[in-house]
C-alpha cells in the first residue's frame, strides 16, 4: 500500500503556494511532478559526470555513457524488452511516432491502410495523416461509442488484408479510457498488419509487458511517469526497426561517411543522429527506479481510489456530464457543467490554487463527436490525495456558484 | 473619453475591489451585461484564432470612429471582451493605433496576458490594432 | 578582462578529481561545462513551476510557458533576429539541420544543386546527402586547401545559378577554422541560393549577428555554449519557413484536426510539436545570460591567449603535426604526433585525469582528405588555463614516452 | 591451458604492478611484441567495426582449435589484443563459447570496457564468439 504522506515528501513542489493557496496539482496527464531523487540525478550529471557520450575516450565521457546506456537498460527491463538495440531514446512520444510515420513512407504504397482511433491525441492522428499524403495511402478510424470506448465490431470490419498499421493509444489522455490492445494486435496480426501503441497515458499507471502484448511498435514520453521533459523512447522489433530507414541525418548514426556514399550504423544508433539529451536520458532510468520503488500496482490501486471518490462526489453535484466511463479507466476524470464554459471553470479554480486542464487536450475530434468546445480534466497521480479532492470539489461548486 | 481616460476609469473601478473574488464576479457581471453582437456578424470569418474559448469579434466605422462588437462562448472571456470594448470603441483608428494597453496588468488580471491561455487577450487586442490599420489605410 | 579563478568557482565540475588526479577538461568542443547559475535554473524549473506550457490556464503553466518563452526572447536579442516567430526550438543543431533538409524536398527540383564544404560534421552532410537522395538533387563539394581552410575559389566555380542551398559551418569543429561566411553569404545570394550556417562551434566563442550577416538559415546546440543537452534552435527567415512544411506532426503544431483535414499552426509552432524540452529551453535562457556577463568579447580574447600559449608549447615538441593553421581560428587544436595514434594518446592522457578527444570528430571526409585515422584534439573554454595546457603539456610528453 | 587458466595467469601477472601507469607499459609492450598477421589476412573484410583504432581479425581452425591472428593500428588496443588472442587461441571454439571473460576487469583495465570506446574491446569479444560459432558449426 501506498504511505502518500511520505511520499509527498519526496515532491516538494507540492508544498507550494499558488495565489495565496496551497497548490493542488491536478493537471498529471499534461505533465507529472517529479521526485527530488529524479530532479537531483539530473545536477549530479552536470555537477559531476557532464561529458558527450559513445565517443569519448576520457573518463567523463566513459561515465555519462555508461549511466546514459544504464538507462535503456532499465527500460529494457521495465518494458520487458527482447534486445537493448530495440529502444530507441527520442525527444518525446511525438518524436518517437513521427519516426515510424517517417519510416513508412518507404514501405506503404498507393491504396494501402492505416488505422488510427478517433480516441488518439493530435500527435497520432497528423503524422499519419501526413504519411498518407505522401504516399497515397488511405486513413480509417475505428469509431467510438457514446460512452467513449472504442467500438470494437467496427475496427473488426475495417481492418482488412491491405491494413498496415493500426495505430492506437494504451490510454486516452483526453477521457482517461484504457483500450483493449490486446484484442486489437491479436485482431491486427491475423491480418497482417503492424501495430503502433502509444503508451504516453498508461506508462505512469501500469506496468505494460511489450513482449507479452506482442507490441510492434511502442512510444512514451518520460515527463509523463516522473521524468524529465524532452525524452521519451521508441520500441520496435528489431526487424521492423531496420525495415525503415532513418529519420535524421547526423553523427552517431552513420558508420562511414563520404561525399559519395554513406552507411548507417547499426540500431539502436541508425535513428539517434545526434548529440542526444544526455541528463534527460538518464533521469528517465531514475524515475523508473523511483516507480518500480513505490510499485506499480500500488499506483494503480490507490490512484483507483482517488477516481472513484473523485467520480462520486462529483456526481452528486447537479448538471455534470462526465465524459468516457467505464470500468477500465485510469484516474482521469473529463467533465463539463452544463451551461458553463470549461475555461470558466479552469480560470476560477485556477485562482484557488487548483491547476485542471480545460480545452480540446489536443484530441479535437473526441470534442466534435460530442460536439462540445471542450472539457474540464482533473487527472490524478499517487502523491495527490482525497482531501485535496474534498478541496476541489469545494472550488468547483464555489465556481459555479460565480459563473451562473 | 480618450483611451487613457478610459483605461484610468477602469483602473479606479477594479481598485474598490479587495481580493480576486471580488475582481472576478465583476468580470463575470460586465461579461453578462455585454451587448449582444449581431447575429450575422457572428460568423466563422469573425472568429479570433488561438483562443481557447471562441471569440468572434466585429469592427465597422462609424463616423471616422471605429465601432467593435464581439461576443464569447465564455464568461469570462465576454467581461475581458466588454473592458477592451469600452476602451477601443468609438475611437479614431489612429489614437487606437497609438495606444499603449497597460490596465489589464494593474487590475489584476495579467494572467490574462500570459501566452499560456493560449493568447487570447493578446490575440484580442492583436485582432483590435489590425481592424485600425485596415480602417485606418481606408480613411487615408 | 577575464577573472579565471573567479570564474571557475561557477563550475564545480572543474574541482573533481580522475583517475586520482585533478580533471582538466580540454574536449569543450564536444560539449561545455555548465555553471551552477544553469544547473540550478534546471532544478529551480522542476522543484517550483514544472507544468507542461502553452495550453494551460493555470498558474504553474503560466509560469513555464512565460519562463520558455522569455528564453525565446533572450535568443532573439542574443542573435539579433528580427522577429520571435522565426526562432524554432529544436533539440539541438542535428535536428535543425533535418528540419531544413526535411522541408527542402519540396522545394528542390531534379538537377538542383546544394553545396556543401568539406569541412563539415557528419551532422551537416548527412541530411543533405538525403536530401539529394530524394530530391534527385546534386551535392556539390567546397574543397579544402592544405592548410585545412575552405577553398573560395573554387567555391565561386561550382557556384551557379542552380544552386538552390550553400551549407557550411561557420567553425569547424575538426580544425576550429572559422569560415568566412559573410563572403559566402554575399556570393551565394548573388546567386539567388539560400544559406544555412551550422553554429554548433562558433556560439560560444564569439558573437554572431544574424540580421548584420543576412543569414538565411541558422541552428546551434546550447550544450556547447554553457547550457543544456538536448535543446538547440534553428532560425530561419519567416519567408523561408513559412514556404517549407512541418518536420514533424503532433500536438502544438496544429490549429485544426479534423480526419478530414488538418491545418497547421503559425511559426513557430508549425515546427514545435510535442511537448518541448521545457527546462532545457528555460535552462538555455539562463546559460546565454551567463555568456553575457562574461562578454563574449572577453571570452574570445581569453581563448585566443590559450590557443597561442598551448600552439607555442607543443610546436617545441617533436615530430607534432597540428591541423589547420590560420589566425581565423577558435580554441581548438587538432595534432598528432607522427607514428603514434591518436588514440593511444588520448587513453594515456585519460589516466592523467586529462580529457581530450581522439578519432574522427564526426568529420571523416577531412580525415579522408589528411590520410589520417584520426587526431587528438582538445578544446579550450574561458574556464580553462595556461597552468592546465603547461600540465597537458607534461602529459603529453610522458604519453609520447610511454608510447615510443 | 584452459581459458580459465590462462585468465588466472594473467590476472596474476598483472597483480604485481603497482599502479596505472606499469599496467599500461606493460600493455604496450605486449602489443608490441604481438606476433604479425599474415599480410593477405590484413583485408578490409577482416576489419572489426565500431573500434575508434583499426582492428584486423582473422581465424582459422587447426585440429579443432580456433587461431586467431590480428592487428591495430593503435598500440594500446595492441596490447589487449594480445591478452584476448593468449587467452582465446588454441581453444575448441565450444570452450570459448561457454567462457565468461573477467579477467580484463581484474587487472584493471575495466575502462576499455565501456561503450564510450566505442566499444573497442567489446567488439573484439564479440567477433573471437562469432568466429568460435562459425567454426562450431562447421565441426557438427
Ligand atoms: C560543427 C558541428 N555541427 C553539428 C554538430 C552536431 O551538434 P549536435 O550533436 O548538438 O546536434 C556539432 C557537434 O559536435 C558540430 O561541432
Ligand atoms: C495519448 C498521448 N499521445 C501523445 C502525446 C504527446 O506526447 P509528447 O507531447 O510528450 O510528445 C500525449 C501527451 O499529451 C498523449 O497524452
């Protein structure tokens, strides 16, 4: 079980005052806090070790490259990962789908199809979409339901022998719904096709086994699960992963340059041309220390909690529709009140030192199929608690009370 | 009134207020109270981008003097909306251009300036000074 | 003038000790030290207003967005660009470079023709070279002189009026030339060719004025000069950008998705998507206000003392070949000592507590051009002094010893 | 001798060295009196990659037994050429397979085992296994 008062602790930014209040962070889906451990790994590269990595004889160089390579190790482990060469560190889950979208532009042809979710978050929706221009091939969406699951029944009658790549998050960030992705590789992989998860979402919440799931292709974002902004990291079969063709030209990448020809490197360094972000690589190994500490089923379980009394309490308050609900869901809860705009509410609660999202969560076409501007979004993480919840829900009433 | 007098007359009305509830549920008044826009000039052409609540917002010229109306699917957004009305309509294009917007800052709402909102005052009153350059090129 | 003791007390990292002796660290070329005043501002991001930016309305993500953004600001008055829009945060000069290269496929024609010096990082040929690949374009080659610096006259012949791009950079980082990109600049754009100028090498040691040089593209690393990896930015005149598509698709780069259609931002986002590198960004703020306390002019005049005092020393040692002599030159000096390799240089020097770099430096064609596997290099920053050189210097005598 | 002797021969001959710097002359004289690979087996093919110092690598199997010859152009990597080959050479390739090699570690040169030599050494390790599966392939 989780022990919240020591672990918060271990965030002191959640001791902060925000206009006057105590700051309650609800806004984990857009970007988690971090640990001191995780902060202080990042000073102690600079203070200590701060050197480039992979080429340098000298022992800084030695060190950063060992501490920087330590880390795909713990995500080698972490994922459940066949081979190291498999992990491709990006700056980000958008970096990391734009290098398969990228990819495939050598491997689709005219008439063949992706499937994409209407569920996804802009960074998986325009990559594809660009792809498709370039290469003539055709973009389909698995529909959703009125409660904001996938419809299943419909991915089942557009996939078909041309589908190529299905493309689907683990969870949705604008509803908070967990997919069955399991069914849908099992479904995809009869047919042929390839599948590209993006785990932004899910990574912080639960613990996902990428060979268990048979995943094609996986990404996630580090500052999303207690890591540091401008890192993430790309998983792909081996095989598939030099299928593709590199995304960027640079040193690190290549094995043998001339004006005439050039090869590449082997993977994992054929897609990180480039000086990479060496305190951000790093740090990532250590937020995955500091969950696997804390456990992520703990997580789950407490986070759980926080949802269903979050859920509770707020629908005893009159005129909200909550978006998204089922039973597979993370603690994020999508809500509107009727008659006020969410940016009302997000600007009022916002002055009670209570930080939501409001707005489309880059996921506009979730927002068209309710046909609304967008939602207010109070997304939860185990160092937040049910008083801090008790406070909110305070707030939201007070403003309503204000905005009717 | 002139623009400054106007901002100054703003700038003495919010200092009554003693904290941001107050503040705010007098935005919230002034974003009621604002008058409607035409419903015709309510059109997608007229919408403000960037804003994360949809503004749309009209200008025509009245006797030299530019004229705005504008309306906002949020609260707070519309009392935001009433204040720059009530400092740039019925102004020359010219003083509109001239002008330097300092109130929002000392009434306490300078969150609103933050590019964090996704823009939305600052595209407001980009939106206001480019109808005074067109307005004004048309009056030369 | 410069204060060096004073100086060095802002970096910690210089009191360490290696194999047992004291650090010096002479591979600046490869990434710089960072300041405390850097560090912290990392920290200071993480410990007290870590929010994701842009889209929020609450206070924490006010504060990072107006924090990253004031970075942009210090970037546009550091370079003297004309406006905010034409600054790209990029996570470093590869990607910028790519982001170029990228766009550059729908502008190139078959048979158009980019030049690009011999001088080069891999980082600034291999994305051209791509580039041609696709485009059916022509890379054309500025050759190098003897004494390692470009070639101008030869540029001017294989300047035409097909030449669409000239790319070079304005040091070299195998060498430490400086180039003369003003007469480039002026010669290309006679020709009605586009510049890109990598300034990987060159932002940290002296100032460079965009808008005075009429550049028409420019990227840079901020781990070279004081600031953090994985962050960089890339300038293109508004023009230009706005006539080559989005790099990458994702959140921040869009104004409107449907699945019908998608429309992009304004610059920069059109190039900013995905979340960013938030405290790089910040933290690259911080390191150029560092820079500028010091004065750019101080720190140039200071390295050139070191570069002349360590050329002095090790010219008195013999059978010393150094590459690239010029007075346009920066604090960098590529040698080797005849009939021993680079290498076994640097690992003896490794356990000496020196850190120099040995190998390719990214820059094979030049090594191809010596017939060299490679030369020992070492770098010099405004933390760096003569009582360091006169102990690399003794090193290097006892490794030259040791390896007879 | 077994692989695992001749490990323990080297790591007791290293023991008497006293600090970095006789480890290190030691090394390199073993890399210089490293006997030379045949001319026509010093081919580009037989180039080991990702080594910063140009690797040459050649093996031939001689009843059984696996020889390895090779080169640098580097002293240093030299003289850890010589320690893998006096270890590896003359072995059934299933015994090098099965080997686990610790030695290099424990005479303290554990820093050409980092992947910021752009894993010299590694890569030398790698190559005597895949020779040694090559081989063994060969024999069944
Ligand atoms: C001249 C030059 N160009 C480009 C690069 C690549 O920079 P980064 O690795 O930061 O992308 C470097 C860095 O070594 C360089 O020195
Ligand atoms: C489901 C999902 N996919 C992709 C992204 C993009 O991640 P990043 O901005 O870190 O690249 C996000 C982040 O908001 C997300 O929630």
């Amino acid at each position: 079980m989780i022990d919240v008062n020591k672990i918060r602790k271990d965030f002191p930014i959640l001791r902060k005052k925000v206009n006057g209040q105590n700051l309650i962070y609800f806004d984990n889906a857009a970007t988690s806090q971090k640990p001191s451990k995780v902060i202080n790994s990042i000073s102690e590269y600079y203070f200590n070790y701060n050197a480039n990595i992979h080429r340098g004889v000298h022992f800084l160089s030695q060190e950063a490259t060992d501490q920087y390579e330590l880390s795909r190790k713990k995500i080698q482990k972490h994922f459940n990962i066949s081979k190291l060469n498999e992990i491709i560190f990006t700056s980000g889950t958008t970096h990391g789908i734009n290098i398969v979208a990228s990819g495939y532009s050598s491997i689709l042809r005219k008439g063949d199809e992706i499937i994409v979710s209407a569920l996804e978050h802009h960074s998986n929706i325009v990559p594809w979409q660009m792809l498709c221009e370039r290469t003539g091939s055709v973009l389909r969406v698995i529909p959703i339901k009125m409660e904001g699951s996938l419809d299943i029944n419909a991915f089942h009658k557009i996939l078909n022998g041309k589908t190529k790549l299905v493309v689907v998050n683990h969870v949705s960030n604008a509803l908070g719904l967990i997919n069955p992705i399991k069914d849908i590789i099992d479904m995809a992989h009869k047919f042929g096709s390839k599948v590209l998860i993006d785990g932004a979402q899910s990574a912080a919440h639960f613990k996902t086994d990428i060979q268990l799931l048979d995943i094609d292709f996986y990404v996630t974002s580090a500052h999303k699960l207690c890591g540091p902004t401008g890192v993430g990291f790309l998983y792909g079969k081996e095989l598939l992963l030099n299928e593709i063709p590199p995304f960027q030209g640079g040193g690190e990448m290549i094995s043998d340059v001339t004006f005439q020809k050039t090869t590449y490197a082997d993977l994992p360094h054929k897609f990180e041309a480039g000086t990479p972000n060496i305190s951000g690589g790093i740090a990532f190994g250590f937020a995955l220390d500091y969950l696997n500490e804390i456990g992520l089923e703990n997580i789950a379980n407490y986070e759980n909690e926080l949802l269903k009394y979050c859920t509770n309490k707020l629908n005893e308050i009159d005129d909200i529709e909550i978006y998204g609900n089922s039973k597979n869901k993370i603690a994020v809860i999508s809500f509107n009140v009727k008659g006020i705009h969410a940016y009302d509410i997000g600007s009022i609660l916002d002055k009670l030192g209570i930080a939501v999202r409001t707005g489309q969560h880059c996921a506009q076409p979730i927002m068209d199929f309710y046909q609304i501007p967008g939602t207010v979004r109070v997304s939860f993480s185990f160092y937040n608690t049910k008083k801090e919840i008790d406070i909110f829900i305070l707030g939201l009433e007070k403003a309503i009370k204000m905005l009717r | 009134m002139t623009i400054n007098e106007l901002q100054n007359e703003i700038i003495e009305e919010f200092s009554f207020f003693e904290n941001w509830m107050e503040r705010y549920e007098h935005l919230i008044e002034l974003g009621k109270s604002l008058p409607l826009i035409d419903l015709k000039n309510k059109t997608d052409d007229n919408i403000i981008k960037g804003c994360q609540s949809k503004v749309w917002m009209f200008a025509e010229l009245k006797k030299n003097k530019l004229k705005f109306t504008a309306d906002s699917d949020a609260i707070i957004t519309k009392g935001i909306i009433a204040l720059l009305i009530r400092v740039f309509s019925n102004q020359h294009p010219k003083d509109i251009l001239d002008s330097e917007i300092d109130f929002i800052d000392r009434i306490g709402l300078k969150e609103h300036l933050s590019p964090s909102r996704a823009n939305g005052m600052v595209s407001m009153i980009k939106q206001i000074k480019m109808y005074a350059i067109a307005f004004q090129t048309q009056l030369n």
